[in-house]
C-alpha cells in the first residue's frame, strides 16, 4: 500500500494569487495524478504527473493555469495559478501501487 | 473510451435493510473496477476492486460487489445498512493494463434511517 499527505490540507486564497499544493508518498511510485473535486461533485482527472518530464493534462486543463512538478518517485506539486472564485474545489493527489490507486486526504481551497 | 454511470445520486435505506448501490461501466476493453467511499469532509477509501479474478468480490465493512460482463455492471451491496455507512460512493473503472487513469462515477450519497 502507499500513505499519501498532503499539504496544506485548505487554504483560503484571494482572487488572482496562486496556491502551491504538495503531495508526499511514502514509498516509490510510476503514476502520480491529480484530481479536483468540485462541491457536490464527482472526481476529475487533471493530468498525470510524469517523473522527469511534462505532466500529461486532461481536456480541458493547461499547463499555464496548473503546472506540475515531479522532481522523483516520491513527491509532486500541483499549482493553481491566477486563482478565480471557480477555483475552489478539494485538490486530491493520487499514487497507482500494485494495481490499485491510493489518495491523499485533499486540500480544500477556498478562493475569495 | 471508458465511462462509468451510477443510478441514483442519492439513496436512502432504513437501518438493517440491504444496501444496493448501481454501478454501469462502459469499455472496450477488459477493465478494472472499484468502489471507493468518502465520509465527510475525508478523502477517498477503497472498499474493493475487481481486477478479474473471481466476479464476486468481498470488501472491506461488509460490502461487496459482483462483476457482470453480460450487464456491464458491478454493482455494490451490503446486506444490513449501518448508520456508519452513511457517505458517498464512488464507482470507478480503468482500463486492465493500461495507463491507471481512473474515471470516477457522479458518486451516490448513502443516507440510512434510524
């Protein structure tokens, strides 16, 4: 199994910053990715985290609004960028170990 | 191209009574399949998965869920609802072998009645 953190776990942010979310694994991975989690929504792929080159993005997500970092098998970074009030969701990271697919607790951001 | 449909958003079932959740996926080749729950204001918890071995899988908190390729269906049950299983449920798929990107259901809100 894989224990995924993340930090922060929320944050309540102003119109136009940008919010750095970062995601830990305790044991080394292939797949790291992404999702958002509107209120009262399903989950949303945003782009699969590649270790050592581009994340790979999802329709309808782009680089420039949420670039991704993958420095090792480890550790990733997800950045909202030029945050607008439709930005707040819950932000999950997830890890792929042994066929099954472990979560991060979520970081809730609330952009006002 | 994979998708996953879930009846009925929200469900509502007496204490005791059997829990039927609906799960129909869609997929051109043999996929994997899970149920996750998510209590409030928590993150994602798997109860079981199917990866084809044997159609009927066992989970964890009483639930389980049986694979059937003629109704491209895997739906999940739990014989005697507990107040404790109150949550959303997610159904996802992912294609066997592939790349692990997951396709999540809408999720269904579990209520149970005292």
């Amino acid at each position: 199994s894989a224990v995924i953190s993340q930090k922060p776990s929320r944050d309540i942010c102003q119109r136009g910053t940008s919010l750095t979310i970062q995601c830990q694994v305790d044991s080394q991975v292939t797949m790291m990715f992404w999702y958002r989690q509107q209120p009262g929504q399903s989950l949303t792929l945003i782009a699969t985290a590649n270790q050592g080159s581009e994340a790979t993005y999802e329709s309808g997500f782009v680089i420039d609004k949420f670039p991704i970092s993958r420095p090792n098998l480890t550790f990733s970074t997800l950045t909202v960028s030029n945050m607008s009030p439709e930005d707040s969701s819950i932000y999950l990271c997830s890890a792929n170990s042994y066929n099954e697919q472990f979560f991060g607790p979520g970081t809730r951001l609330t952009v006002l | 191209a994979q998708s996953v449909t879930q009846l009925g958003s929200h469900v509502s079932v007496s204490e005791g009574a059997l829990v039927l959740l609906r799960c129909n996926y869609s997929s051109s080749v043999p996929p994997y399949l899970f149920w996750y729950v998510q209590y409030p204001n928590q993150g994602l918890q798997l109860l079981l998965k199917y990866t084809s071995a044997a159609t009927l899988v066992k989970g964890i908190n009483g639930f389980e869920a049986e694979f059937k390729k003629s109704e491209t269906s895997f739906h999940l049950t739990k014989p005697s609802a507990h107040m404790s299983d109150a949550a959303e449920y997610f159904c996802a798929v992912t294609e066997a072998g592939g790349t692990y990107k997951y396709i999540f259901g809408t999720g269904t809100r579990l209520k149970v009645l005292a």
